[in-house]
C-alpha cells in the first residue's frame, strides 16, 4: 500500500520562499547600497565638479536623460541577453562595466569625459545589475515577496541614512577625487553579490499535489492553488478497449474489468442508451479519419508555403528573430500602456530628478552644507522608518495590494512636495522634506512589486525593462525641458511645480482605473438583474 501511495504521489517544483533565498537577500542588498545609495548626495559629491566644467541646470538634466536612457536601454534588452547569458554571468558584465564608469569618474577633466564614463557607462551597468536584481528576488520569492523586498531596500536606506555625513567627511578629508575612489570601493562589492545569484532552479521545492479525490465518478487531476481554479477530468476507459463498442468490451473485461458485471437482465432504456454510445463513438472515429485528412493537406500546403518563403533573405529572418527577443509582443498591449508601467515610470522620473534638484536648490536658497546634509539624512530617515513599517507589516499590506499603497505614497508624495513649496520657514521644510521619506520609499520600493503583480512570472524581466525604457525617454524628453524652464526662470521653486504636478497626473488616472475595477462586478450584477429571466 505504501508503495503504491508513493507511486501515485505527484509533486511540483516551487520557488523556495527561503533557503537559498536568504543568501540572494544579502546580494541584493550590496547592489543596493552600491547603486543607490549614494543617490541622493550626487549634488553634494559633484558639486565642485559641476563648477569647474560650468554645468547649469540644462546640462545637469541633460546628464540625468543619458544616464537614465542608458539605464533604459540596458534594463529593456537584458531580457534578451538572459537568453544567452545565465544571471551570473550578465551580471558580472554589468557590474563591471559599472565599476569602470565609477573609477573613470575619478580622472574627468571635461563635460564629454564625465558623460561617457558617468552619463553612459555606469548607467549601463546600472540598468543591468537592477533588473538581474529585482527578477531573482522576484523569481526566489513568491508569498513572501513583499517582505524580501522590503527587507533588502530597508537595509539599504539605513546604510543611505550615513552616506550624506560620509560624503561631507570624505569630500573635506580627500576632495572630491577622493571621495569618488572611496565610492568605487564600495561599489566593487557587488561584483561579489552577483557570483551569490545562483539559479533559482537549483533551490526548487518540492510539494505535493493531492489527486485521486474522486467524487461521483469524477477524478480532481490538479487544483491550481495559485489560480483559485480546479481542473477536472472524467474517468476513460483502459486503453485496451479503446476503439470497441462498449458492449463488446464490457464482455471481454470479465474480472479484470474496473465496471463490475451485472447477471440481472439489463433494461430495455439500459441497452438503448448503449447502443447511442456506440453509435456516437463510431461517428467520433468517422471525424477524427476526416480531420486527419484535411491535417495532411494543411501540412503539405504549409509544407509549400515554407518553401516559398525559404527564397527571402536570411537577414531579414535574422533581424525579426533579434526583434522578438527584444520585445515581448504580448505584454505591448496588457503592460505597455497601462498605469502600472507609463505611471510608475513617470513617477520614477520625478522623484529622481527632484532628488538631484533639491540639493541645488537649498544650496541656492543658501543653506550651507552642514543643513543640507542634515536635511538630506532627515529625508533618508523618514524613507528608512516607512521600509521599517514595511517589514513588519507585510502580511497585513499585502492584503491591501501594492498598488493601493503605491497610490496612497503618491498622493503623500504630491501634498507634502506641495507643503515644501509653500513653506519658507526652514524647520518647516525640513519638516516636509523628513516626510518625503514615506513617499519616496513607495515609489522606489513597490515600483517591482507592482510589475510583479501585473505581468505573469516568466515576463517579470520584459516587464521591468519597459518600465526602464519609459523611464529612460521621459527623461530624455521632459528632463532637458524642466532644465531649461528653472534655467530661463531663474527658479526652483517652477521646475519643482512641474515635477509635483505629474504625481497628481499619475495619482487622478490611477484612482480612476482602481474606481473602475472595483466598481465593475456591481455593474454587472445590476445589468444582470436588468435582464429579463428566460
């Protein structure tokens, strides 16, 4: 009997939600803490660099849409490159190549050296080591996806919450060469986390499908717990009968067969009901010979159609295979378009330009550097206690949905950027500025948990890198312009308008689709009620 349970037992591999996963964790977070760490100190690492080669606001956007279109493009293509490279191996290339943007930095005496070595190089990297980053996190973690997440972006804005004091310590000790060297140590650690990306086929779990539940003469094959869906199949005949009329193979079974015999005389509505199944199976056969048939004749024409089209140029063929890998066609129309990749792109956009803009603009407003790196620590802080909260309210969050958090962070990011501006007392900005952290912390960390829930597992990677490739273009589109409109006007505070208003945008179509979906079963069961009963 045992024997025949374990025969009869079926297993599926499943993401290990732990295990291994830990270990992914602490890779996780070292590209993390060397990709974007450092962030929000850019104005004050650069800031001398930025005198010395004359960069206005213009040029410094314009440096913000290449870095972030090179981030785009090498975000959007890595799910192609994974088709040739494993996740170690692409990743090791791309941190390379962000430790050799770094180091290049150290040695840049013109605004064309800083662009390629800063602009393009490491953004490269950058867009690389992020996507392999999020799609093994996502890939290793299914139920427990929120916590990983916020786990390894929590760790990482507590080591940002000292970056602005180490920043201010590195730049009056080493200069500003200096200080960018000890950057690029710190960044070379994630040449290491990159060799802990194991595949996460290698830490499958095991788990048990329950069958052979029959219930009236119905067998459950496969519940699909992930889907809330049951599958069904009824139970055939053995094979050995397959083809005879069921009279005849109900003689032949005797004792071996699964349908015990009965000696009672069978009814008369018995043997007619029989006779319609052996009329009905010799008609199936009939259609089956029929459409074997015309199979044959679809083949050989589709033969000859190849055939024909073997005379087109292997290079277009070449160029159209290279595009597909490229582009993921079935998420164009369900993801391309849609809130949670045109949304949280933009939003992106607008808080990463905001957060290099804002150093700037407290340096014009003419705070010295002991408030702004204070003001810039109160800020990491608030987005360190909100990550906090995150971890430790997972289970609860997760059954509100991400992207009602995610809205929620935006209409907290639009009102206190809003109360910011509107403020010109100090301790009320840095009041407004320490809320921003909540904020930030949505929209930095609930970007990948969101794709993860609008795009099946195995397109997590396309979908990230179509949210890299908006991100990219509206930064080489809008980001010049918001530039260019501080530069004429003189103003910050203008720029800073522009930048608040598209969370609004984001926030009034969002609210809208979520209106939409939640109101749309009512809908239908007021319409069903409208019908008429047959």
């Amino acid at each position: 009997m045992s024997a025949k349970k374990t025969k009869n037992k079926k297993y599926e591999l499943v993401p290990p939600d732990g295990g291994w996963g830990y270990v992914i964790i602490v890779g996780v977070i070292l590209n993390l803490i060397s990709i974007t760490a450092f962030v929000p100190c850019f104005g004050v690492i650069y800031k001398e660099l930025f005198i010395q080669l004359k960069m206005d606001s213009t040029n410094i956007t314009l440096f913000n849409g290449i870095t972030c279109f090179g981030i785009a493009i090498s975000g959007f293509i890595t799910s192609a490159l994974l088709n040739y490279f494993s996740f170690r191996q692409l990743g090791l290339i791309g941190a390379s190549i962000f430790n050799v943007g770094m180091f290049g930095t150290v040695f840049t005496q013109s605004k064309l050296h800083f662009f390629f070595f800063q602009g393009l190089l490491q953004s490269i990297g950058h867009g690389i080591v992020i996507n392999i980053t999020f799609t093994v996190t996502n890939n290793y973690f299914v139920k427990k996806r929120l916590f990983a997440v916020s786990l390894t972006q929590t760790i990482s804005a507590a080591f940002g919450l000292v970056t602005p004091r180490l920043v201010k310590w590195a730049i009056e000790v080493y200069g500003f060469r200096g200080c960018v060297m000890l950057i690029t140590g710190v960044s070379m650690h994630n040449m290491f986390a990159m060799m802990l990306m194991q595949p996460v086929e290698w830490h499958m779990k095991k788990v048990e499908i329950l069958e052979d539940n029959e219930k009236g003469g119905v067998r459950c094959s496969r519940p699909d717990l992930a889907k809330g869906v049951l599958h069904f199949s009824k139970t055939l005949p053995p094979p050995e009968y397959e083809g005879q009329p069921l009279s005849s193979a109900g003689a032949s079974r005797g004792r071996d067969s699964p349908t015990r015999e009965c000696s009672a005389p069978v009814p008369a509505w018995e043997t007619k009901s029989l006779l319609e199944e052996d009329k009905k199976i010799t008609t199936n056969k009939e259609n089956l010979t029929a459409s074997m048939n015309s199979y044959n004749k679809s083949e050989h024409a589709a033969i000859e159609a190849i055939e024909e089209s073997a005379e087109v140029p292997a290079e277009s063929n070449i160029l159209k295979k290279i595009a597909r890998q490229i582009i993921d066609v079935s998420l164009i129309k369900t993801f391309y378009l849609s809130n949670a990749c045109v949304g949280t792109s933009l939003c992106l956009f607008s808080e990463m330009t905001f957060i290099l803009m804002v150093p700037q603009a407290l340096y014009f407003m003419g705070w010295d550097e002991n408030a702004v790196a204070w003001a810039l620590s109160l800020n990491a802080l608030g987005d360190l206690v909100t990550r906090t909260s995150l971890i430790l309210m997972s289970s609860v969050l997760a059954k509100l949905g991400s992207r009602e958090i995610y809205i929620f962070g935006l209409f907290f990011a639009f009102g206190t950027r809003l109360g910011m501006l509107w403020s010109d007392n100090r301790i009320a900005i840095i009041a407004f500025m320490t809320l921003m952290g909540f904020s930030r912390c949505t929209i930095m960390v609930l970007t990948p948990v969101v794709v993860a829930d609008s795009v099946p597992l195995g397109k997590f990677s396309s979908g990230m890198g179509m949210v890299f490739l908006m991100f990219g273009i509206f930064n080489l589109t809008i980001g010049p312009v918001v530039g260019a409109v501080r530069d004429l006007t003189d103003s910050y505070a203008t720029a800073f308008y522009i930048l608040t208003s598209f969370f609004g945008i984001v926030l009034m179509f969002w609210s809208i689709e979520l209106f939409y979906k939640k109101t749309k079963h009512k809908r239908r069961s007021k319409k069903d009620s409208i019908l008429p009963k047959p």
